[in-house]
C-alpha cells in the first residue's frame, strides 16, 4: 500500500511539474554524475546568476521527488500531510496565476535504480548538462547489472541535448570524454589535461596565517591564465565545481573576470571536505556526506598531502551500495588508509577489513557511529587532522559533531534537520 501511494504521489508531482516547464519555459542546466554532484550545481548557480533567475536544487534533492521539488519552488514535506496540501496549492497557483518564475533551472539529477534518471528526463528536457566522474566503480552499483549500467545511465541526460547545445564534461574522465564525443553537442571540457576549455593546473592547498584555508589553482580559459581559490574545503576534487562552473561561463557567454568574481562567493556544501575546528586544537575535514570508493580515495589522498599535520587520522565509515564490489573495494581502501593516516578508525561491519592489512597505521574498529563518537574526543591531540567519510546511513556526521572546538558549528554539518535526527 505505502507503494501504491508512492507511485501516485510521484506521478502527481511529475504531471505538475511537466506542466510548470512548459508553462514557463525556463533554460534547464542539468548536471549527473557519481560524484560531485551538489558541489558543481552550487557552483554553476553561483556563476549563472550573474545573468539569469536562477533556481537550484536544494541541498542534494536529485530524485523523483527532489527535481519536482526544485521545478515547482516547495521544500521537502517530509511526510507531513499538511505540507502536501500547501504543496498542491503552490503548484495550482503557479499554474493559473502570474508568476515571476526563474528563467535559468540548475537541476541536479541522481540515479539510485536503472530508470531513475529517465522518469526525471520526462518532467524537464535540458538545454545544457554538465557531467561530474563517473568512476571504475560507482556509488549504487548493487542496484545495477554492472558499473557500465550506471555510468550509461548517469550520462543519459546528455542524450537528450539538442544539437550544438552545450555539454559540459571532465576532460580527464575516460568514459564521459568517449561519450561526449559520441554526440552532437558541443563540448566544453573542463579538468587537469591539456586541452581543456578549462584547464586546472598548479593546484594545491590555500594557507593563511600558516593555517591550510582551502584550495587554490591556475585555471586557463581560451588562453588567458587566471588564480583561483576556493575556501572553505579542501582536496583537488573541491577545485572541479568551480571549473565546470567557468565551463558554463563559456556556454552562456558570461566573462571570465565576472564568472571568477561570481565564485569568491562559492561556498562548496556541507560535508564535502569541508575545515572544521576540532576539539583539542585539531582540524576537521569534514567529508561526511557521502561515500563511494573514488570519493574515499581522493579524500585519503587530500590528508596523506595536508600540510603541518602532527598525526593524521581517518574515520572512516562503511561504503554501502556497492553489491559483489564491495569486499574488493573495501579492503583497497583499507590499503590507501595504511599509506595515508597515522591512525585508521574503521566504523561499520565493512571496514572491519581494514584491521587485515598490514601497515603502520593503528586501526580502531567501531560497530557505528555513535559509539565512535564517545571514544575518539578522548583520543585527539593538538595538531591533529581528522578526516570524517562514511555513506549516508552510517551517520559519520554524528562523529565530526561530537569533536567540533564549538558545539554550535553543528549548524554546518549535513543531515541536521529535525527529521533527520530523529532517525536512528
């Protein structure tokens, strides 16, 4: 029964929503892919809006229910009837009366299950898509005959692009370049190799008054070479949304001065690599949105680099999702995390195969997170940086809360709305 309601409430929101895009008309800017997705659509609103009505998905709502979401303006109900009454008469009015509605959509779209990103392509048809990595082993591919599965699924938005329409992709990404030269839009590269639209080059850590404050890089666009910083997160990954972001700037004819004064006001999300001060002195990399082996690993690699560390620690929770995959998956992590941190704190059932590799590191096992979350304060010294990842059901947020210096940073951390910390 609960499906039943399921399907009709879905299928309700996708009819309005259809309704809404062909009523209005907005440009839709697309953005798939496995990983980075929410830091990239913050950056490309941030850029857009320069020159457009821009409306961006909220935080990372890229379902079936989040797009809708995002189309017709309304926050997540979260299972309250009356919300979705409200939510009803919002999309009525939107429909009959006169509105001043976006003219610039930043959609980001998610897969879960194969079909996902289809029945979202059926509410909206983008203008534009941008591409994030689609990794060797993507997030979700339990739900999947195989990671090929989700990678053609994560790039089926581009698919839909007109021809000579813009297609926004990583030019060090193997499979999206392969892809994206199988259509006919027109490539924008952005990323790390030669002959990108936009080229990252000269990255590394953004330090002021010796502290590490973000990342910083060259970026080169048609030629003209140009700084680039962005603070708050840390990892070379942190830099792409802000180079796909100047990608779209070439797009939709939008200045380069203007686009890189547009991003000294990017913030990228909570949970992604982002700088906390940590109890005891120490440092907080916050990357406790998500987890998926390619993300893990280029986080690993961010804290065996961070400068002026005394011991590096990574708490690491498990990687869900990732079917046959995951045993492999995770004891190459658990190698990574050997060669990468003084001290590996391994939280779940999965990364109990951390404890069998053999390295320097001293390995602490956890059954969840709220047991890990009473012990390691007691552990931390100063000068020490700690790296926080999990997947989502592994709750790694409830660890970076309880090492914050100020209780009230807890404000910055993902998952902390009401419903959300109700949940076991």
């Amino acid at each position: 029964m609960k499906n039943f309601f399921k399907i009709i409430i879905v299928g309700m929101l996708a009819f309005v929503a259809r309704a809404v895009v062909r009523r209005y008309r907005p440009r839709i800017l697309m953005v798939s892919g496995s990983v980075g997705k929410t830091a990239t659509k913050d950056a490309l609103a941030t850029v857009l809006a320069t020159r457009f009505f821009v409306r961006k998905s909220d935080k990372s709502f890229n379902s079936e229910f989040g797009v809708p979401f995002t189309i017709l303006g309304v926050e997540n109900p979260w299972g309250n009837p009356l919300a979705w009454v409200s939510i009803m008469k919002s999309s009525l009015a939107l429909l009959i009366l006169p509105n001043h509605y976006p003219n610039m959509l930043v959609l980001e779209a998610g897969a879960d299950k194969q079909g996902d990103l289809a029945r979202i392509l059926r509410m909206a048809t983008p203008d534009a898509v941008v591409i994030t990595r689609l990794p060797d082993i993507p997030v979700h591919v339990e739900a999947y005959a195989s990671p090929e599965a989700v990678r053609e699924e994560e790039f089926s938005p581009a698919h839909e692009l007109a021809a000579g329409a813009p297609l926004i992709v990583p030019v060090d990404d193997p499979y999206a370049l392969d892809s994206a030269v199988r259509t006919p839009a027109q490539i924008i590269s952005y990323g790390a190799t030669d002959g990108a639209a936009v080229r990252v080059s000269h990255a590394g850590f953004y330090e002021t008054e010796g502290k590490v404050a973000g990342m910083q890089a060259n970026v080169t666009v048609n030629g003209e070479e140009r700084g680039l910083i962005v603070k708050g997160s840390v990892g070379t990954t942190q830099l792409l949304p802000a180079a796909a972001a100047l990608a779209a700037a070439i797009a939709f004819n939008i200045p380069l001065p203007e686009a890189l004064t547009a991003l000294e006001s990017y913030e990228p999300p909570p949970g992604r690599g982002r700088l906390l001060k940590g109890t005891g002195d120490s440092t907080i990399i916050d990357d406790s949105y998500n987890a998926s082996p390619a993300a893990v690993e280029e986080a690993l690699a961010t804290l065996k680099t961070f400068p002026h560390a005394k011991r590096r620690i990574a708490v690491l929770g498990d990687m869900l999702e990732l079917g046959r995959y995951s045993s492999m998956e995770h004891e190459r992590i658990g190698a990574l995390a050997s060669g990468s941190a003084d001290i590996i704190v391994a939280v779940g059932i999965r990364t109990r195969a951390f404890a069998a590799v053999k390295g320097n590191a001293e390995v602490m096992l956890f059954d969840n997170a709220r047991a890990a979350a009473l012990a390691l304060p007691a552990l931390v010294r100063a000068g020490d940086v700690i790296l926080v990842k999990g997947s989502q059901s592994i709750r790694t947020e409830r660890i970076v809360e309880a090492l914050l210096a100020n209780p009230s940073d807890a404000s910055l951390l993902v998952r902390q709305e009401r419903e959300w910390k109700r949940r076991p």
